[in-house]
C-alpha cells in the first residue's frame, strides 16, 4: 500500500497512524497534518484498491482484511506501538485492529464510527449503492458531500468542494471496489466483543451527522472499558474537516496527555 511518512523524525517521535473513510485516500488528513506533524511521526495510507494503491478488491472483503492491510503496513515499518485515529471506516479498522493486536495501538481514537450497523445508516448507503448502479460514478460522487458535510459550509465552501468532487471522480476507484468496502462496513458488527477493547479510547462525534447517528457513538462508548465519548454539535460527518482547528486541540489534548489512561462520563 501506498503510505507517507510526515512530522517528527527522530528517534524518541511518537508514532500516530491515520486512517480514512470509506474514500480510503491519505489526502483525506491533510488539513489535520500540521498541527498532529508538530507532535508525532504520522503516517497516512491509502487503503487498498484506493487511490494510490491499486487492486481489485476480492468478494467478501472485509473490516479484517483491511486491519490485516495495516498490521502488514507496520510490521514493514517496524512499528511495535502506535496511536490510532479513524474516520468512519477507518475507526472500525482501528476497534478491529485493537481486537487482533491489542499491544498495538496505545490510544484509539474513531470519528464518527460505529460498533454494530443501524438502519439509518442503511438506509443511506442503499441510496448510494443505486445512484452508482444505476447512474453511474459521477452521480455517486456528486452526492458525496451531502452525506459528508453540514449545509452551511458546503455554501462557504463551494470551490473547494468543487475540486473535492473533481478529484474525486478522476481518482474514483471502480464500482466493484466501492461496493465490496460498502458491503464490508455494512457487515461490520463487533457490538459483543467491546470488553475487549481495553486500551484509552476517545469516540468523537457530531450530532448533526447525517450519514451516522451520533447515538451509535454513545453506543461504542458505553461498551469500551476505557472510553469516553466526546460530542460536538456542529461539523457533520466530516468534522475533522469542517471544524479541523477545534478538532486538532482536543484531539492533542487526549494524544499527549501523561497517560494512556482516561475517564469520565459516558
């Protein structure tokens, strides 16, 4: 897999891996990168069959396969502890990493993710799995941001958008390897297996998502051991994003506290 190595580079550095959504692209970070770069050695990736690493997909890829993906990615590295940030999809790769190898990841933190599905979410995935099959790539990608972002920022925000989508569908990865990662996220269940989970975790989430009903954060946060669920109510689903200067300090502020250890109301 394609991956970047960017911030600290001496030896004492703090390792953070850094993993995306359902787009899969290690681009998606780049306005967190400056201030988590000052701090750590950070690594982002694109996910297989994404971007920057080409592959087709395998029916019945799933959540394991992809943690299978980073396991393999920091065994090449040489990384034996890590901290962990997904978004999404790339929260449920790092719970599921955190269940294969829990001496890895020493803090996790997954955004707006999700630990059993849900028939809202469903519900929206089903309606981008017809706009892909029956209208094609563009129509899938145009759609994106609805799901992705706030109204009143995809107002201010209309040129950057713009270039998202056009990257987007330049980069767009095939309708096959979209289904097989939607099918595999949808299958995702590891509601029973949280107990298991026992390192600091923080689950970020914003109530005005409409792709993830943020009650399924407060889900994943009730059945973590050492989980504390942090709400905000205004960034969508792509709050990292949206709210990047808000989202950089309380993010630190969990990654550097003085121990691993957290507590608080659920």
């Amino acid at each position: 897999m394609h991956y970047e190595i960017h911030g600290r580079q001496d030896a004492g550095a703090p390792t953070l891996l850094l993993s995306s959504g359902l787009g899969g692209s290690g681009a998606y970070w780049a306005p967190n990168l400056p201030a988590l770069s000052e701090h750590f050695r950070v690594i982002s990736y694109d996910q297989r069959g994404t971007g920057r690493s080409p592959a087709e997909l395998p029916d019945g890829y799933s959540i394991a396969d992809m943690a299978e993906d980073v396991l393999a990615l920091v065994d090449e590295l040489g990384i034996e502890h890590c901290d962990f940030v997904g978004h999404a999809l790339g929260g449920l790769v790092g719970l599921q990493v955190a269940l294969q190898r829990p001496e890895l990841i020493r803090r996790l933190v997954p955004i707006n993710a999700w630990a059993t599905p849900n028939s809202h979410s469903a519900r929206c995935f089903e309606a981008r799995i017809e706009l892909l099959k029956c209208s094609g790539a563009a129509a899938y990608v145009a759609a994106q941001p609805i799901f992705l972002y706030p109204p009143v920022w995809l107002l201010e925000n209309e040129a950057r958008v713009q270039r998202e989508l056009e990257h987007a569908l330049a980069h767009f990865p095939g309708e096959a390897n979209t289904l097989r990662r939607i099918a595999a996220l949808r299958a995702f269940d590891i509601l029973a297996q949280l107990p298991r989970i026992g390192c600091a975790t923080l689950v970020m989430a914003s109530r005005d998502d409409v792709l993830v009903p943020w009650t399924q954060s407060r889900q994943l946060a009730a059945g973590l051991p050492n989980a504390r669920l942090s709400l905000r109510d205004f960034g969508g689903h792509a709050c990292n994003i949206t709210e990047h200067a808000q989202f950089d300090a309380e993010l630190l502020a969990f990654l550097l506290a003085p121990a691993p250890e957290i507590s608080g109301d659920r």
